[in-house]
C-alpha cells in the first residue's frame, strides 16, 4: 500500500540483470537491489536478488530513478 516499483536494465557477469527500485508513500523511487535472471530456451529458470548497499554503482545505475 503507497508502493511503487521500477526498474532499469543492465547486466552482470554477462547475464540481463534488473536494478529495482522503490517508492513508498509518494517518495522518490529509491535503489533497493539488483536481480540477475538465468534464461533458457523455455523463459526464465531462476532470479537472484542482491540486497546490498551501494551495489548500484558497480552496475552503472543511479541511486534514485527520476519520475
């Protein structure tokens, strides 16, 4: 409730990974992990989240996304 997220796309260990972002209570959307996807041939077999502090900037991403 009041929650929104966002996301922006980079990579990591040449995989397609997400930084995920979130808005609580009419905030700014505020980094919150990153989350690396393992694909197949059939879709997505697995996602990992990194709950890390300041893990934005070693993918490239800002701390806080823009509206």
């Amino acid at each position: 409730r009041g929650t929104s997220f966002r996301f922006a796309s980079t990579r990591a260990n040449g995989q397609p990974a997400l930084g995920l972002y979130r808005r609580r209570n009419g905030d700014v959307h505020r980094f919150g992990q990153v989350q690396v996807l393992t694909l197949t041939e059939t879709g997505i077999a697995q996602i990992d989240g990194f709950h890390v502090s300041g893990l934005y900037a070693q993918f490239g991403l800002p701390a806080v996304l823009a509206d």
